[in-house]
C-alpha cells in the first residue's frame, strides 16, 4: 500500500490548526473572563529573543498554506501580517484552512518528487516534496502551535495534552 501525499500532508495539518484555532478561542475566552487585555497575550513570549504568539500563530499559518500550494505546483497565497488580536488570529487560520480545503487529492498526490524551491531569507532551499513535507513543513507546523500553546499555558490559560492533539491523546 502506498501512502498519499494529500493524506500526509492536509491531515496533519487541518488537525495542527483546528487545535491552533481552538486554543486561540480558549485563551479569547480567558482574557474576556479574567479581564486581561488581549494585547499582553498576543504580544507574549516564552524568552526575549523569540517571536510573540501573533508571529508563532502567523507562521503557523504561512507554513501550512505554502504547503498545500507548493506541493500543487502553486504559488502560495500572501496573507499581509496585521493581525492585532486573538480574534484577528482566529480568523486567519480560518482563512488558512479554507484555503487547505480548496485543494484535491488529485492536485497533490505524487508530488513527493516534484523538486520545491522554498525562498527563504537569505536564500532558496531546494527540496523534493516529500522532504519538504517531514523535513520543513511538519515539523515547523508542530513547532509554532507549540509555542503558542506553551505562551498561553505559561500566562495562565487551563490547557493540556488534549488541546494539542484533541482525540487522539
């Protein structure tokens, strides 16, 4: 049996952002309830020299919908980094899985040795997508939702292992 690019890749993905999205709605509800100021959450960081949770979430978000699109052999949408709040950032990952959802099977699968050249800042990465996907995409993903999860639970909001992974922890 062979395994599907589409299956590797939107699964893991729709499920990495729909726990972001959820977590996002938690901690929107916290800060309503605790009466803090959304921007202290939006802007918080684990250390200095990391990105704040709206840079995790957006990142998140740039990864997952690059993916789809290089692996289709398209380019990826731009979505302009103004979000400036938790439901600002809601509704770009919303905007993040709509645009995953667009995509077929058939636009993806056997892309695992299509060659994908990934600008990046100072130069441009050459992978095969299959690569892409375990060695960058993935990986990045679960990197920045976890992130945002460990921002949110050091300022206080109630999550654990389920809201990472939701059924399957």
């Amino acid at each position: 049996m062979s395994l599907s690019m589409y299956v590797i890749t939107v699964s893991p993905i729709i499920r990495s952002l729909t726990q972001l999205r959820q977590i996002l709605e938690k901690a929107s509800d916290y800060a309503e309830v605790k009466k803090i100021d959304p921007s202290v959450l939006i802007n918080a960081r684990l250390y200095p020299d990391m990105y704040p949770l709206k840079r995790q979430v957006q990142i998140a978000s740039d990864v997952a919908k690059g993916a789809v699109s290089r692996l289709a052999g398209q380019e990826p949408p731009k979505f302009d980094d103004v979000e400036n709040s938790l439901l600002e950032l809601i509704e770009r990952v919303d905007k993040t899985l709509a645009h995953i959802h667009s995509f077929t099977a058939e636009q993806i699968d056997g892309a695992e040795a299509n060659t994908i050249l990934l600008p990046r800042h100072d130069r441009t990465s050459t992978f095969t997508g299959l690569t892409y996907l375990t060695d960058f995409v993935l990986p990045n993903i679960y990197f920045h939702v976890t992130i945002t999860y460990a921002i949110l639970r050091h300022n206080g909001l109630e999550i654990g292992k389920n809201d990472y992974l939701s059924d399957v922890g």
